[in-house]
C-alpha cells in the first residue's frame, strides 16, 4: 500500500484519481484545496486530513514525514497553470508526482522539470489515459500494420458543452488554462501524435473563447479538428439526444467509434505507474508544443482546407468581452 497526497481535490477531475488512489489499493493522507466543497472524500476516504490553506497542508506532510511515514505520490489536479509549481513541490518533498494534463503550459516548463526530477531522483508522470483506451490501441495497432506510405485524411470534432460559469473560472482564462485548445483538447492532440507521428504544419483557422477550429499535417494524416464549449455549435443528433458532449473521429470517410470505455482510464493510468510503466514528463513534449503554437498563433480565417464546422456563426463573449 502507498500513501498518497492529493493537490486539487475539490476540481472537476479530482473524483477520477480519488476512485484510481482507492480501486489500485492504496491510501490518502492528505488533500488540498481552496474549496472547502469536498464532501466527495466521504466516499473515498473520509478519514483524510483536510486543508483549504497550503502553508497548513505543507507542515501537516513535512510532520508526517518527518515521523517516519512516507509519502510515495502526490497526484496534482489543480488548474492548469499552477501544475508545473505543484509537481515541482511534490518531488522536492521527495515524493513521485502524478499530475493531470497539461503537465504544463510551456514547452520549456518541461525542460526544467526534468531538471527538478534529476536533482530530486524522483519521477513526475502524466496523464495520457487515451493512449490505455481499448479501441483507441486497437486502431494504432491498424495504422501502424497497415501501408507504410498511406496518408489518412481525418475530422476530428469534440464539443462539450459548457454554461457561463466557465467564463468566470480559471478555465475561462487563458493564461491560466491555455484555452479551449489546451484545456479541452490536449489529450485528443497526444492521441492523433501517438497515432498519425509528428506534426509537421499547423495551422489555426478560427480561435475564439469558445472554440478553436485549425488543420495539422502530421507523418501519416492530414487533420482538420473542431472543437468547441459552445452547446450552440452541438449538430442536432446531439441535441435531440439531449446530449452536452459530442466527440467523432472521421477516418477517410468512415466513423471511428470510441464513445464509450472512458470511465476506467485513470485507474489504468494508476495502475502502469504504479507498475513503473506510467507516462513520463517527455511524453508530454509534443503535444504541449502542439497547443502553445495554436494558442499562440494568428487565425488565419476560412482559408484552405477548413474544418465544416469553422463556418458556423461566432458567439459574442458572454459578459460581453470578444
């Protein structure tokens, strides 16, 4: 059994590694977050101590370490900006670090974090759960035995709907979150990377605060992708379906179905890093050079090979920003 420290414990994706910490065996000695709307431990572990203030939550494992019980993780779920100072806290308490994606905002964050893992000897891991998907695997196994010199033409469209509370939250910052690319998309990107190789060109059509349309060439696809948190930009099969989350991958035409098998994937992340078989910090390189160059590129409108979707009328900013 290893003891676990949790950062993030009230945000969204905090219910996914409080149930892999709990299904993979082990125990949580710690939690963190500003929040104090954390009823959910109850149903993990409801003997854990609690801390809303990080000065509390840092003596509390310093006492319990230096008393002789070791603190083997720390999984980060705070947001996005904050991942790169919390990963870097949980190795130089001399723990091994779990932290959602994205690991970081910057691609040379990575480079410096790598840095800390040496001089602390201990290792930081991200969550790539898309790559551990059954159909997803089985679809990489295809492309990687099928023609060597095929190209695959591919539309990618993930839309999630998303009130106007995001707008108010960090993730409606982009300088916190990365934006609708990063926060929302990071994991498709590392799936089309890990799949189709290494991009070669990328270009961004339409980004806006609620959706990011643009084209990647990679070694062996050419990509246009949609994705948006806009509920008006859902098709009507969705809606009718009363349905907030629609996601396809086209395939030369042909629907890739992987819509379902979602809800176990972070436990079998837990379960390779505890392993010693987890995703390291360099398995993150490429796809978070993939989202800074789009969240930092000009659009350059409808011009070129363009996602259908791109064409959709653009939403004024909900509190009246653009």
């Amino acid at each position: 059994m290893k003891n676990f420290s949790i950062m993030g414990v009230g945000g969204y994706i905090a219910p996914r590694h409080l149930k892999a910490i709990k299904d993979t065996g082990n125990n949580l000695v710690s939690a963190l977050d500003l929040s104090d709307s954390v009823g959910i431990l109850d149903s993990y572990f409801p003997n854990v101590a609690f801390f809303t203030e990080y000065e509390l939550f840092d003596r509390h494992n310093t006492r319990l370490i230096e008393s002789g019980n070791k603190i083997d993780f720390v999984s980060v779920c705070t947001p996005n900006y904050l991942h790169d100072a919390h990963t870097r806290y949980g190795l130089r308490m001399g723990a091994d670090v779990i932290c959602e994606k994205p690991m970081v905002l910057n691609p040379w964050n990575i480079d410096a974090l790598e840095k800390v893992e040496h001089d602390t000897g201990h290792k930081a891991y991200t969550i790539l759960q898309l790559r551990l998907h059954d159909s997803i695997a089985a679809l990489k196994k295809k492309i990687d035995e099928g023609p060597k010199d095929k190209i695959y033409d591919i539309d990618l469209t993930y839309i999630t709907a998303r009130g106007d509370w995001y707008y108010t939250s960090w993730k409606g910052n982009i300088n916190k979150s990365g934006g609708i690319a990063t926060n929302i998309g990071i994991h498709f990107y590392d799936m089309l990377l890990w799949i189709f190789g290494p991009v070669t060109k990328n270009v961004v059509h339409i980004s806006t605060h609620d959706r990011v349309a643009g084209y990647l060439e990679m070694k062996r696809a050419r990509v246009r992708y949609f994705l948006s948190i806009n509920a008006e930009t859902l098709p009507p099969n969705a809606v009718q379906g009363e349905k907030r989350t629609y996601r396809t991958l086209m395939i030369d035409g042909s629907e890739f179905e992987f819509s379902v098998g979602f809800n176990e994937l972070h436990t079998k992340s837990y379960e390779k890093i505890l392993a010693g078989e987890g995703f390291r910090i360099s398995e993150a390189r490429n796809c978070i050079d993939i989202v800074y160059q789009i969240r930092n590129a000009t659009p350059i409108g409808l011009v070129g090979d363009y996602h259908p979707l791109a064409k959709l009328p653009l939403a004024k900013h909900p509190f009246g920003w653009r």
